[in-house]
C-alpha cells in the first residue's frame, strides 16, 4: 500500500507542476510525456520481461542540455535460474518472483546530440541521459535468523525499502511537429536487487528498460537562432521586427552562423546598440561589400517607415550603418556603412518620412554585432533615439 501511496503521489505532483507550466511557461522547452515497454533485471541472465510504464517531466534548459524527473514501475519478474531463486525455510523448494511490484525515480542530465549540430531543429533526436535513481518496494527476502548447517535459509519479507543506485541510457526519437515527438529509449540501471537477498547480485543488480515513449513540449521546442532572439526581445533590447529579421536572414543565408549562440551572448551583444527604453528598432542586412536592398529590405523600411509617421510625437531615428571590421580596410568600411546609412535614408524619405525625423550615422567597420558573426554586422539599424 505505501508503495502505490508513493507512486501517486509523485503522479500527482508531475500532474500539478505541468499544470502550472501550460499557464505560466509556455513556450519554454518544458515537456512532459509518458511511455510503456519492458524491464528486466540480469540475474545472472536475461530474465523473463515484465509490464514497464514511465511518467516523465523535464525542460531543455537550452536545446542541447536538459533535465527531467522519470517516475517508473509497475513490474519486474525474476525467474528460478541459478544462483538468484529464493528458498523457503518451511520447504527446500526453489521459486521465482512473477511480477513482483515496485517503483523508480530518476533524475536525469540530457545530452542532445542532434541539437548540437542543429541550429534549427533536427527531425530526429538522438540524445544520452544519465542521472541517479531511488526505487522502492517490499525488502524482498532477508537470510532468516536461524540458519540450516547444509542450506541456506532465506525468508520473504515486506517491509517498505528505498534503494538509491544509478542509470544511463540512449534515446531516438521522431519529430512530428515542433510539440510533439515519438521515441524509443534504453535505460540500464545497477541498483540493490528489489529482490533482497536471496539474488545473487542483492548488492548491486543490473537491470535494463526498453519503452516507447511520446512527449510533448509545452508551447513547441526552439532551436538556438529562435531562443537567442526571444531572449533579446524579452529583454527589451529589440523590436519583434528586429528579432524576425535577424532570425529570418540568418536562416536564409547561412544556417550555420550561430553555432556558438548563447543567451547572455546575445543580450550583451545587442545592448551595446540599444538602449532599455527604445521601443522599436529593425535592421537592414546587405552582401559583403554592397549597400544595395532587395525587394524584402524594402518592403521591411515601407513598413517601418509606417510606423514613423504614425509616431504622434517628434521623435528622431537614427539610420546607423556598420560594415564588418574583418573584411576590408578602416577607410573602405567607414565609406561602405555611409554608403549603407544613406541608402536606408533615401529609402525612409522616399515613403514620406520627414528627413527632420532622421539622423544619418556612420560606423564603419566593427566587431560581430549579432549572435557573434561578423557577417551580421553588414548592416543598418534603425532606432528610436
């Protein structure tokens, strides 16, 4: 009874904490899921597979590193092999456990390995876990007080007991949707054996898990492109246009440019060109070397534009433009980002922006400005001063 008491209550509270994330962290990698399988313990053997079911509740903390808590069970069965029977002190015979009913809980650090190449996400997900485990059953079977001089004795016991031990395993899992994920996952465990002491490896048993598991997270997975953007404009430091335009134009043209993206990264990157109170901002992103715009670009200022003369009060936008440092020498980057501020500039006065309201600057050639990739920094920001 202690032991389904157990098992429900930590149901329960996997059942509240998703809960609680649905309504208050939607949308940051919190996934939840459950899975059903087999188990067996290796005693010495394979032994006859039981019923394995798993809870499971975690967040990937960034898209390659995550944690969860796993709450399994019900079954686990140990056949009559040699060197892990039990022997009842009333009667020599040997007999096996059938089902023999318990629990587990396991914390786990994962790995994505797929999301370590993937600035995007991966269709598929192969990812390693490992993390301590505690299982609870019954003691199982303790040698008795009085022993027999020619055989062992043993007796059953059911008094409640938690074990504390350790698993790694290896999952594969499909994508269908950016929420919803299927997989197949393998856990080897060594822990005491549930079954006491009349297994022969009571001290330290291994036992393996094979479960097909379905998960959903929470408001969809993000890639690293994606969480470094919302992180800048969670914090303030750009405009939704901004962050779709950055996001955009880094899938576009290279989807490999931000590898190394880091969420303290990107923050500190971008505050150095916008300030807390800037309530909107975008950038103009051109080729190595030019300062023409494409039709996007333009239909990006016609839209910004908009916004400026839809200001009420008299606001001033500066039209900063930048060159990447790497690339060409001081005096050719410092004329490039004029040349690029004055492009944007004509733009913005050709859809009826003021040319009062706007305030040219030139930067030349600076460091990586966005996601640390100096090609990002071929750009012109438009901001509210």
């Amino acid at each position: 009874m202690k032991i389904k008491v157990l098992a429900l209550s930590l149901a329960v509270v996997a059942a509240a904490f998703t809960a609680n994330a649905q309504t208050t962290c939607k949308g940051n990698d919190i996934f939840v899921g459950v899975g059903v399988g087999a188990i067996s313990p290796f005693t010495p053997g394979l032994n006859a597979p039981s019923v394995y079911a798993n809870i499971e509740v975690g967040k990937y903390i960034t898209p390659v590193w995550g944690v969860r808590g796993v709450i399994g069970g019900p079954f686990q069965s140990l056949n009559a092999n040699k060197g892990n029977a039990t022997i009842n002190t009333s009667s020599p015979d040997v007999k096996a456990y059938k089902n023999k009913l318990f629990g587990e809980l396991n914390f786990d650090a994962m790995f994505n390995i797929s999301n370590l190449f993937a600035d995007n996400l991966a269709k598929f997900d192969v990812y390693l876990f490992a993390g301590p485990t505690l299982n609870f059953s019954s003691v199982g079977t303790k040698f008795a007080d009085v022993q027999n001089a020619e055989v062992l004795l043993v007796e059953e016991c059911n008094d409640f007991k938690v074990r504390a031990g350790a698993t790694v395993g290896l999952g594969l899992a499909y994508n269908f949707t950016k929420s919803f994920a299927l997989g197949l996952e393998g856990r080897f465990g060594v822990t005491p054996s549930i079954f006491g002491d009349a297994d022969a490896y009571r001290k330290a048993e291994g036992t393996g898990r094979l479960a097909i598991n379905g998960v959903w997270t929470i408001g969809g997975k993000h890639g690293k492109i994606a969480r470094a953007a919302s992180a800048a404009a969670a914090a303030g430091y750009l405009s939704k246009e901004a962050v779709d335009a950055i996001v955009n134009e880094a899938l576009e043209k290279n989807p490999k440019i931000v590898e190394k993206v880091v969420e303290k990264e990107v923050i500190k990157q971008v505050e150095k060109l916008v300030n807390n109170d800037v309530p909107s901002s975008t950038a103009i992103f051109f080729e190595i070397g030019k300062a023409t715009l494409t039709s996007k670009d333009k239909a990006r200022i016609k839209l910004y534009a908009e916004s400026i003369n839809a200001c009420k009060d008299d606001s001033v936008f500066e039209v900063g433009g930048y060159a990447d440092k790497k690339t060409g020498s001081a005096k050719t980057n410092q004329k490039l980002s004029e040349k690029r501020a004055q492009t944007v500039y004509d733009a913005l006065v050709a859809e009826g922006v003021d040319p009062s309201r706007l305030e040219k600057k030139a930067y030349g050639g600076v460091d990586a400005i966005f996601f640390n990739n100096d090609v990002l920094s071929r750009t012109v920001i438009i901001k509210k001063k």
